[in-house]
C-alpha cells in the first residue's frame, strides 16, 4: 500500500535575527518545486515554521528537501553567532 501523502513540520525556535536570515535564505528555494512536492513558511514570535509536504511517490524528493533546510539552518547558525 503507498502512502497518499507525507508531512514534515519544522519548529526552530531561535532569535530575530537568525529567523529572518534564514527566511532570506530559504525565499529563492521556496518556488518552483517539482510536481507532488510542497513547502511554506510562517515567522511570528521567534519562531519560524515550516511545513513541507509530498505525494507518496515524491517521499525522497521531500527527504532532500528538508536536508536541505537544516543544512542551511545550521550554516546560518554559525554565521550568526
């Protein structure tokens, strides 16, 4: 049985200036994904979330993709401090 759909919910919890370098980070990725794959983000009070998601076929595709955002968040991290 395939799955029908995969979530994948992102918390970081970090100071304004991080958030929003990351923001700035992720903005050009944020567009264009390929068919079945899905992210969004949504920053209030020191917090940014994200939420990606796939069609059960795209579960690798998605795998990368958030790869790809904690890589990303950590490389801003060090930048930061």
């Amino acid at each position: 049985m395939a799955l029908e759909k995969v979530t994948v919910d992102i918390l970081l919890e970090k100071d304004e200036r991080y958030l929003k370098s990351l923001m700035r980070a992720l903005a050009p990725d944020n567009v264009n994904f390929p068919e079945g794959i899905a992210m969004n983000m949504k920053y209030s009070n020191e917090a940014l979330e994200i939420h990606a998601e796939s069609d059960g076929r795209r579960i690798m595709s998605l795998l990368n993709t958030v790869d790809e955002v904690l890589e990303l968040a950590k490389m801003i991290e060090r930048g930061v401090e």
